[in-house]
C-alpha cells in the first residue's frame, strides 16, 4: 500500500513531507501531537486550521476545512473550501491555508 503524505510547496513547510496517519492530519497553531502539523504563532494558519484524510477506498485525500478565518483553498483555481463540509482531491492536487502554506497531497 502507498503511503499518503502532504509535502510543503511553499511557506513555513516548504520541502517538509509529512505522512497522513490513518486517522488523519491536523493542521493548526495548537495541533499538538501525534498526527498534526504544528505551525508558528505569527502565521495566517487558524489554531485548529484543516483536516488531511486519506480514503484508501476512494483513492482520494479527504480535506476538510475547520472553519478557519483566512481559508483553505483548492488550486490553481484559488476556490475556497467551505467550512466543515469535505472535499476530495485527487493525490498530486495541491491546497492553500490562508494567502502562503502551500501543500501537496500525494502518495509514496
């Protein structure tokens, strides 16, 4: 099986692959823990930001936006993902949280 990962393509977590454990990945200022990627106070990144889920079944990564305040976004069409309410994106898609983290989503 592959492993899905969120590698960073701009920002705080540029050229940082991070896997996405099974129960999915927390992004935020206070993702404390084991399956979250954890960023800097002085960022547009909400304290709890976005979920990152793999769905084996669908082959498809599951991104959730947890009501953030500056967005998470689908690219390049820079199309907000509304709040609690999933989306598929296909691996090698990427996505935006607020105007400058960069990720892609892909599988190893």
């Amino acid at each position: 099986m592959s492993q899905p990962l969120v590698t960073g393509r701009a920002g705080q977590f540029a050229g940082v692959s991070t896997p996405v454990p099974a129960a999915g990945l927390l992004l935020g200022r206070e993702a404390a823990g084991a399956g979250a990627l954890v960023f800097a106070e002085d960022t547009e990144v909400s304290r709890r930001h976005c979920r990152i889920e793999y769905v084996n079944a669908q082959r498809r990564f599951r991104v959730t936006d947890l009501g953030s305040r500056n967005g998470s976004f689908s690219m390049p069409d820079g199309k907000r993902l509304p709040a609690q309410q999933p989306q598929l994106f296909r691996p090698g898609q990427l996505i935006r949280l607020g105007e400058h983290e960069v990720f892609e989503l892909s599988l190893a």
